[in-house]
C-alpha cells in the first residue's frame, strides 16, 4: 500500500469516528403493536400473517435500514494508524513543509508578538499549526485570534491536524521525537579466534 492510499485510509477512519449516526429506523421488533394475530391461520382466503408488525406490512419495521447502532464508524489496527501518521510527517518534510524552532514560548499572551513571530519566519497570512513540547497557554491565547494559525500541544498531535494546514512549526524537541537521530552502531564484539590471535601476538 502506497503512502497516500494509506494515509488516506487513516483520515477517512478517523473522519467516520466524528459521525454522530442519529439516522434510525425501527426494525419489526421496536414498532409498536402487533401483538394480536391479524387473522386465524385458515379459512380466510387472505395469505397467512402473524404480526402487523411485519417489514411487507404499511407501518410495520423497515428491512435494511440505518441505524444508530450501526453509525458508520471504521477502526483500524494501532500499526496501522502509526504508519500513517509516519508516512504524512515524511511527506510533509519532504515538501519542506515543516520548519523548527528551539522554542515558541511567548513572554506575554499578546497577538502581536505572535504576530511579529509568524512574520519573522516567513508565514505571515499562512495557515500554519504550531506543534509545542509542552502546553504554552500565553502562545495558545496570543494565536487565539490570528485567522489560520492553531497551537497545540505534540502529545494531542492526530493526522487530521497534520492535513489541516500548509505550514507547520516544531519545537525542536517534538520534531527529534517524531524523527530520532540515528545512534552509532556498537563495535563488534571480538571472536574467540581474534582474541587468540591478539595474545599470541602480545607475547612474541
């Protein structure tokens, strides 16, 4: 599965789960009456019935129809919904979407200064999600009213914020979460034969 079919596989689960599913028919067993048989089994000429209830009857339950229970909602595995959200970080630096900052913490929760902000890095009248480490309420207030921008803590980061906006701003510290630095790999432990061959060298 490609990386596009897969993220949007996730967004389309992830959209279905905000469907309320209010539509609802009721099925034979929740229409009221038809307790009483219409008519006796023979004798009528009329063809058997058991119940006024019954889906082929004028306001008896409907065969088929939505229900409340049955509201529309896909899940998919954890894994997943990981890849998938992997796979849009990757897309989104790839189109160099995504800048980082050592930290977006704001002195006073003023519009001004997050304005000032936003135009020193180049995203004045963009749609833009700021991504901080930790909860920054003066930086969350001071973007409240900038039309396009959001601020949100990593930890409620979900795929339907990374395609909500065409800017994104990392603290440098979620960004290094989401994409580990790779660690050196570890010096082969030496085999027995090297072991035996530097021993025997030390004692000649």
């Amino acid at each position: 599965m490609t990386k596009i079919k897969l993220i949007k596989q996730a967004i389309i689960a992830k959209q279905s789960v905000q469907y309320r599913g209010s539509s609802h028919t009721k099925t034979r067993g929740e229409v009221r009456g038809g307790g009483a048989k219409p008519w006796k089994q023979k004798g009528t000429g009329r063809a058997r019935a058991g119940s006024r209830r019954s889906p082929i009857w004028i306001g008896g339950g409907i065969t088929f129809g939505p229900l409340s229970k049955d509201n529309g909602r896909l899940k998919l595995p954890k894994r997943m919904n990981q890849a998938a959200f992997k796979a849009a970080l990757e897309m989104l630096q790839e189109s160099k979407s995504i800048s980082t900052q050592d930290s977006l913490a704001l002195k006073e929760p003023k519009t001004k200064l997050a304005i000032k902000m936003l135009t020193d890095l180049g995203l004045d009248g963009e749609k833009v999600l700021l991504i901080t480490e930790k909860t920054e309420p003066e930086l969350i207030l001071a973007t409240a009213n900038i039309p396009g921008v959001r601020t949100i803590n990593s930890s409620g980061v979900s795929l339907l914020d990374l395609v909500s906006a065409t800017k994104f701003v990392f603290e440098s510290k979620v960004l290094a979460k989401y994409f580990p630095t790779t660690v050196k790999a570890k010096s082969k432990p030496k085999t027995a034969s090297k072991k035996i061959k530097e021993k025997s060298d030390g004692d000649n």
